[in-house]
C-alpha cells in the first residue's frame, strides 16, 4: 500500500502527476482524476494505468464522492490570468464555463477532505493580476482553509530542460504539519539547448512551412515591426532554448528550426505553393515533449493538433518533479513524527 494518495484535478495529460510519481516512487498512489477535454484523456489514459475511470466536468463532481486523499495536485486552467490573454481573471467565461473561478471547485473539493498539502500551477501572470488582488485571494482563501502558503516563480530552463517558461508554483501545507524547512528546489541543470531536443532522424516534409505561409509569416511581422512591435515569428538557434510553448498556433511559430536533413520536399499534405528551400520547419509534438521533460517513452496517440495543445498547456516535468521531492521530506518528516507518536497516519 502506497503512503500517500493523491488526485489529479484539471489533469491535462498528467504532467503533474508524472513529476510527483518521479519523485514519490512507490510512496504514492493517484486515486482519483478529473479532467474534462476528451483528447487529453485519450493520452493520460495511454500513459497511465488506473484501474477507475477519469471523470469529466469538475464543477459537477460531488467532493463526497471522491476517495480520501493526502496530496491535491491542481493545474487549475490559466487562461483567465495568462499574459498573453485579456486577464479577466475570476469573471473570464468561456463555453460557460468560468474558468478563473474553477479555482474554488478545489477549495469546495479540500474543504471537505482536508488534504496534507495542495499543490498548484499557473501561468507567472496569476502573481501580478489586478494588481496583487487575484492571487491575494486565492492565498487567503487556502488560509481560510487551514494551510500554510508558499508560492514562487521558477523558470523551466534551469532545471534541464531547453524552454524559457516562467511559472508560478504554490504549496500549501496544513496547519498542524511542520514545514518550516520547506524550501522551493534551486536549478539543477541550466546547460540543455535545442540541439537536445531535435528528432534524431530527418522528419516528415509535414513539419516544414510551405514558401507561401513563410512569406506570409514574414509580411505579418514586417507589419508589426513597423508600428514597434516585437509580434511575429522566430526561427530558433539550435544553441539557444526555446520559447515558452504555448498552445496556440504562434506557439509553433515562434519556435522554428532551420534543418536540412529532409532531403524529400514533396508536400504530402495540402499547402500553398511548395515547401520551403530554406530549411524552416516547426518542431515535432515529440520535440515539444522533450522541451516538456516527459520521456521519449511518453506514448502521443492523437493527432499532432491536440498534442501541440495538450504540451502546450502542461507543466515542465523536471520542474514539477523537483518540487515534490522537497514536498516529500516535510511530508516524510511529519509521517515520521506521527509513527513515533503512536498516531495512526489515516486520522492524521
């Protein structure tokens, strides 16, 4: 029997989970997951082995329902506070759902079942929205609960992987658990660059622009350039890292590589012209995986769209993994204290 149980809210393709299943090993178990997109569940289910079902909808999941846990893992939607967004923040809606709110479906969800520790994500702009006020409630609606908040922005490039993605991690502890040498991880590994990502064998003509869309692209930043905006594409130097990928289309575009190992131009898609001669291709969802940090052995098995989405909208691995496994001392020291009490570790 695992030490400690977990559930995995607005799970994605289980980039949290895989961080915390790294760090943990055999000290956890996942006994519940929600997650409402139907493609990111055909890829958590082909990556991960639960003998349950994912349920869907979270704001119609009854917490009763949902088995005892010690560990909340919640990428709550990011949308609503994202740079790049309007910031609407606790009033965006989108297809009825208010995203920025869902954030209380896990405090209705651990105010009944009062966890250990709550482990959240967001996008680095959740800090700074409305001024401080947005993240100011989110804390202190956990400390209305009963936990103790640490929060900070690490970058994903400092621990070994080839992205530039600023994020905003936030730990909760309970009160009655000592964590007080809590501390967030420091980089482990600033030295990965492009050149450790890319496909070892030639891709598919697919990935390569057509010369109309790089002329396209080219005209569409010209346009930007000239009223002093930084807004367009950028092929990436296999040297440096990438940017932060994002789930939208300028996610790719802003990511481009020059190879010329395809030797095959011939289109095998529908595209506008022919493929360019200059060597510009889009990375690969599996490279966008390694600039994940999920391992080669992650299975992809929808359409490159939804992976191109799903990897844009998950978590950095290493990140993740790093950060559990200070969550896993103070939560190992509190177990241990609790035995040597004589505390049975299911009441406390």
């Amino acid at each position: 029997m695992s030490k400690y149980k977990s559930i995995d809210l607005f799970a994605g393709i289980g980039g949290i989970r895989l961080g915390f299943d790294q760090a943990f090993e055999d000290d956890i178990e996942t006994v519940f997951i929600s997650e409402w997109d139907e493609k990111a569940q055909i890829t958590y289910r082909a990556n991960f082995n639960d003998s349950f079902s994912i349920s869907g909808d979270i704001t119609k999941i009854d917490e009763t329902t949902i088995p005892s846990f010690d560990i909340c893992l919640a990428g709550f939607p990011c949308q609503a506070f994202s740079l790049a967004g309007q910031r609407l923040g606790f009033s965006d809606n989108y297809k009825g759902m208010a995203r920025g709110t869902l954030f209380f479906d896990v405090v209705r969800i651990c105010s009944f079942h009062k966890p250990k520790v709550i482990f959240c994500e967001n996008v680095k702009g959740l800090a700074t929205h409305d001024k401080g006020r947005t993240y100011d409630i989110i804390k202190g609606a956990l400390e209305e609960l009963g936990y103790k908040v640490d929060d900070k922005i690490l970058n994903s490039r400092n621990f070994g992987v080839a992205q530039n993605r600023e994020r905003i991690y936030i730990v909760a502890f309970r009160n009655d658990i000592d964590c007080s040498s809590f501390e967030f991880p420091k980089p482990t590994d600033s030295k990965k660059r492009i050149y450790d990502i890319i496909e070892e064998q030639p891709v598919s003509a697919k990935y390569y622009l057509s010369e109309v869309y790089l002329e396209t692209l080219r005209k569409h930043r010209a346009r930007h350039e000239a009223k002093g905006n930084g807004f367009g594409y950028e092929i990436r130097d296999n040297n440096d890292v990438a940017g932060a990928i994002v789930c939208g289309g300028m996610g790719r575009e802003r990511n481009l590589l020059i190879d010329f190992r395809q030797t095959d131009l011939t289109p095998v898609t529908n595209i506008k012209g022919s493929i360019n001669k200059e060597g510009v291709r889009k990375m690969t969802p599996r490279e966008w995986a390694r600039l994940q940090g999920y391992p080669d052995t992650f299975v992809l098995p929808v359409a490159d769209v939804h992976l191109y989405k799903q990897f844009g909208n998950s978590v950095s691995v290493p990140v993740i993994n790093e950060i559990a496994k200070e969550i896993k001392l103070i939560l190992d020291k509190h177990e241990a204290i609790g035995v040597k009490n004589g505390v049975n570790r299911k009441q406390g």
